[in-house]
C-alpha cells in the first residue's frame, strides 16, 4: 500500500521537474512577446488541472493549481502592464485580470467549476490577439 502511493508520488515529482525544467529552458531562449504567450498557456494548464482536480475530488491540488492561476494572472500578466504608456488597452486589460483574480478566488472558495471555465473563456481572447500579432510581427 506505501509502496504504489511512494510510486505515485515519485512518478508525479519526477514528471513535474521534467516540465520545469522545459518551462526554465524554453523561458532563457524566448523572446518577451513568447514569454507571454507561455503565461497565458501556463494559465490555460492550470486552470484546467483545477477543473480536474475539482471532478476528482481532489481539493488540495484544485487549491494549488488555482494559486498558480492567480499567480500567473497577478505576478505575470497584470504585473507586466506599463498603465502610464499602454493607455486604455492597458487599464482594460488591468480591469480585466483583476475581475478574472476575483472569479478564480470565487471558484476557489465555491468549488465553482462555471466560475473556472468563465476565466478561460474571458482570456482566450486576448491570448488569441496575442497569437495574431506575434504572426504578424514575424510576417513583417
């Protein structure tokens, strides 16, 4: 019984840094305009290991897969806006992933798996007009 649960725990931390160190490696070679978009797929993965963890019962990992989330909306994307020079797009999108912290709070409190499809679907958006202008600069 300790055995396969050490199995399981061993093969999840072992997977784990595996993807860290992809993350550390694709993060030192990427340009600004790639490290956003890893910030908007990082927060796409986790909020979609929050939805499963949440079917499954499993709180705990529902609970830090959200953190990651907030952390990802709060000390990446919102803490990257330059409001002085990015003018109404800027506070837009400040509005915007302040309202999505609130909602992953509430769906953190709640349980709520609607409130965790809704920030995806709010942000999809705006990581697909991402996507746009990165075509588009390199076309150019």
């Amino acid at each position: 019984m300790f055995a396969s649960a050490l199995a399981r725990n061993t093969t999840g931390a072992s997977s784990n840094a595996y993807r860290q160190i992809g993350v550390e490696t694709a993060a030192s070679t990427a340009t600004p305009h790639q490290l956003v978009l890893m910030l908007f797929d990082g927060f796409r993965d986790a909020v979609a290991q929050a939805r499963g963890a949440l079917a499954a019962g499993r709180i705990d990992d529902k609970g830090q897969a959200i953190g990651r989330a907030l952390r990802i909306i709060d000390e990446g994307l919102r803490a990257g806006l330059n409001l002085e020079s990015g003018g109404t797009i800027a506070a837009d999108l400040q509005s915007l992933y302040t309202y999505i912290m609130l909602r992953l709070t509430h769906a953190n409190i709640r349980n709520d798996d609607a409130a965790l499809a809704e920030c995806v679907s709010l942000l999809e958006p705006v990581r697909t007009a991402w996507v746009a202008i990165g075509r588009q600069a390199e076309a150019h």
